[in-house]
C-alpha cells in the first residue's frame, strides 16, 4: 500500500499549477499504474478537493488532489464534527455489487427455514472472526447462506478450504469446521472454484475476513451481532418474512 500511494503521489506531483476535471483526467489516464483504471474525476464538496477512483487488482482506491492538482491526499478524510470515515463511506458506495453478478455457483449453499433472507460471506477457514459470524449465522432463522471460499489469511488456508470443497456435503463440513474445529476428511487436490474465488475477492477489494454481501448489493467487513445482523437483513430483504 505504501508503494501504492507514493506512485501516486509522483503520479499528481506532475500534474499542472492549473486544472481541469478534463486535464485531471488526461493526465491521470496517461500516468497510470499497470492494471489501474481510472474510473471518475470528481470536484468533492471537501474544500474544493477533486476525488479521483482508481480500480486496480485490489478494489477501488479513492485520492484526493487540491484545485491546483499539485498534491495528493490519500485520505482518509474524516468529519472532525461527527467523527464519521468519509472515505471509507465512499469506497463502500464504490465497492456496492450487484447481487445478480456473484457466481452463486461457486459458493457453499446452506438453506434454514424458508431461505427468504440472503447473505453472501467470503470467508478463510482459519479466520477467528468468520467463526464468530458463522455462529451468529446459524442464529438466524429463514436464511439463505452462499459461503465463498476465499483462503487468504494463511499458507495453510489453502490446502483447508481445499478440503471443504472436496467434502461429499460441503456445508456440513464447513459448518464443522468453523462452529466444531473439526477439520474434513477429505484431502485437498479435487478440481475446485477457489483460485477464481480468490480473484474475484481481490477485484473487490476484499482484504479482510469475512466479507460479506447482501441482495441490496452493500458491502460489510468483520463480525457482527445478531441483532445487528437481522436489521440489515430486514432492510436489504423487507417480505422476507
């Protein structure tokens, strides 16, 4: 990440005493880093600031360039009266996924009750907080949980969340595994969907665990509580029950 915001801040350092959203854009496009896409160029509300969204191999990344458009701004930037993470409200405005473009199929699939309500999680076996959230999972009545397998914690991950995949029934071996620390008997080394799941993660920017998703297509990182929880699910699902 260091490496990350140094490029960029030679990248803007480059950049003219005056500017435009066009000449921004220009510039930023031809000073780019490999794989980096320009998405937008936007006057911010911050103090006359221009937002510049940059997707690259990890997610959307957010800068800030003053008026001038001679110095960077990293972020983030916070509200001193309110204490709030601009920034971080703003990748998540960037990070929202259409629920209809996850590949379902390449998840775990575990059914409660009526299904009605739906959560997608990106989860690492050896994850202590995606043991938490599956226990609040189990929780909640009248869900429907895709789990991806998204091994990125550990080196020994990968060979764990293979054998999940490889498991006759899946969903009880995940299930043991994070609820009962019972490791699978199956042994990794089947034709699995983790690598593509793995890439799908990183182009979302998801670098923690669990990640998670609803139909509404907003993003969350981290364990939460079951009431927490079922708000959330209420408001992204209202006829779910």
């Amino acid at each position: 990440m260091y490496r990350r915001l140094v490029c960029a801040a030679l990248l803007f350092a480059a950049l003219p005493a005056l500017a435009d959203d066009a000449a921004v854009r220009r510039l930023v496009e031809s000073r780019l880093m490999p794989g980096d896409e320009l998405e937008r160029v936007l006057r911010s509300p911050y103090e006359g600031l221009y937002e510049v969204d940059v997707r690259g191999a990890e997610g959307p990344v957010v800068y800030y360039v003053n008026p001038s458009a001679t110095l960077i701004f990293p972020g983030p930037i916070i509200d001193a009266r309110s204490g709030r993470n601009l920034t971080q409200e703003r990748l998540h405005a960037l990070s929202v996924v259409k629920w209809q473009s996850l590949p379902l199929k390449l998840a775990i699939k575990a059914v409660r009750g009526t299904g009605a309500s739906k959560i997608a999680v990106f989860s690492d076996p050896n994850c202590p907080y995606c043991r938490r959230f599956e226990k609040t999972l189990t929780q909640i009545d009248n869900i429907t949980v895709y789990t991806f397998l998204y091994p990125i914690l550990t080196a020994s991950s990968v060979p764990l969340a293979e054998s999940v995949w490889c498991s006759k029934d899946r969903a009880k071996a995940w299930q043991d595994l994070m609820l009962r620390r019972v490791r699978p008997s199956a042994a990794p080394g089947c034709e699995s969907p983790i690598k593509k799941i793995v890439a799908l993660g990183r182009s979302f920017g998801a670098v923690t665990t669990p990640t998670w998703f609803l139909p509404d297509g907003k993003r969350f990182e981290g364990a939460m509580s079951r009431t927490e929880l079922v708000k959330l699910l209420d408001a992204a699902s209202p006829r779910r029950r």
